[in-house]
C-alpha cells in the first residue's frame, strides 16, 4: 500500500510539473503577444524581378488610437528604407478623432506616398480631403476612384474603380486595394504588382492552427506574396491591430518591394 501511495505521488507530481510549466509558457506568451510582438515592427524585403526598377514601400492597418511614439517609429522605419514612394491600402484610423494626430506624424514620411481607404477610413471620416492633402505634400496622392501616374518611375497606381483607364507604354502597373480577395473579381487585366492589406495577417497565427482572428474578404490571400493570374499579390499584416491589441508570430511590417 504504501509502494502505491509512492507511486501515486510521484506520479501527481509530474502531472503538477507539467501543468505549472504549461501555466507558465502561457502566461509567457501572453506577455509577449500583449506587449511586445504589437510593436516590434520589421522591414521585409521581397524582390520580384531582377534587377528591380522601381522599389515601393508597401504599408497597411495602421488603426491610429492615439498611440503616437509607436507611428513615429513606423514613420522613421518608412524613412530609412531605400525605395521609391510608399503605398499605404487603408484603415488610417478607428476614428474621427484621431485623424489630426495621425496626418501630423505621416506628414513627416520623406517619400512620395500614395494610398487608398480602408472599410475603418469610410465608417469613421466623412471627407478625405484632409488626408489627401498630406499625402499630396509627401509629393504623393489619395486615390479614389482614380489612377495617378509616377511619370518618375514610369508607374501607373490605379485601384478597382480604374481598372479600365488607359496606362502609357512602357508603365508598370501597380493595383492598390484593401481587400484581398478583389483580385477574383478582375477579369481581363494584368497588373506588374497588387497590393492589399485588411487581414492583418490574422494577427495571431499558432503552428498547425495558423490563425485565430479574420476578417471577411479575404479569401485564401491572408498574409504574403501570392501569385495569381492577374499578376503578383503581396497582402500585408499591417503595422497596428483591432478588436484585440495582441499579436502572436505575426509582427507588424513594413515591406520593400522591389520590381
């Protein structure tokens, strides 16, 4: 009897071990997906041809709340990478409110920066005019329903609603868009690079599961570069959060494409 009541302890007592350590590497990763992982930003860098002619900085999600001193370190991210101009695919701010903040720190982007609103940028503003002032005094523009040409770089940047506008030869063409899963409903056109955003890249992604937070409109397009048969797609995780200020194997991003 007494053998067994050993055996038993000792056999509670690995249980107990093993559970304290679950505990505990829980606990671990919580702290760090709550208050390091949000803010640890990284630039990647991916090349699609070789050699690149044109390099853009592609950013999304950037959710401004009020966080100030994390945007200004995007923003001096964005300004020490190498490329050409910038290319922002929405969601700028979860609300009205702070929109001023946010256009006072993106006005210090050192490149042309172009960009299109977000579902977040239509519910929360009634006018773009604002935004679209700083991105023009960036050297760049805000796209709605319109193409604008880097005649620099020969680029045309144009978005779903100007998908039929002519380009100039020799352009390349870049499609700028919020939602992933646009590129299906394209028919009849080829674009050099589409750039999205809107997934956050899940922002929690566990191995084998993946990921735990999507939104709709997405698709099969939920972080990186996919090839599809209108061209090159690069959706970016984005550079804040929503619902939840937690990221898990998911750090923000700032990408150069090079192409």
């Amino acid at each position: 009897m007494t053998e067994l009541l050993r055996m038993l302890t000792r056999s509670l007592l690995r249980v107990l071990f093993v559970v304290g350590v679950i505990v505990l590497l829980a606990a671990i990763c919580g702290v760090y997906a709550r208050y390091v992982e949000p803010r640890w930003l990284c630039v990647r860098h991916i090349t699609l041809s070789n050699p690149a002619t044109v390099r853009v900085i592609h950013i999304s999600d950037i959710h401004f709340s009020g966080d100030t001193r994390y945007l200004e370190k995007a923003v001096r991210t964005i300004n020490g990478a190498e490329a050409d101009f910038v290319c922002f695919t929405g969601d700028l701010v979860e609300d009205a409110a702070f929109l001023k903040g946010a256009l006072q720190i993106l006005a210090k982007v050192n490149k042309p920066m172009y960009g299109v609103p977000g579902n977040h940028d239509r519910w929360a503003l009634r006018s773009f005019d604002d935004v679209r002032e700083t991105f023009q005094k960036t050297g760049g523009d805000w796209l709605t329903g319109r193409s604008v040409l880097v005649s620099s770089k020969q680029v045309a940047l144009m978005t779903m609603a100007s998908l039929k506008d002519q380009t100039p030869p020799g352009f390349k063409r870049v499609l700028l868009e919020h939602y992933p899963d646009a590129v299906e409903q394209i028919r009849g056109a080829r674009f050099d690079l589409i750039l999205a955003g809107h997934t956050h890249g899940g922002q929690v992604r566990i191995p084998l599961i993946e990921r735990l937070i999507f939104p709709s409109d997405v698709g099969k397009y939920n972080r990186g570069l996919f090839q599809t048969q209108v061209g090159p797609l690069h959706v970016s995780p984005g550079i804040g959060t929503f619902l939840l200020n937690i990221r898990f194997l998911c750090r923000p991003e700032v990408t150069v494409i090079g192409f």
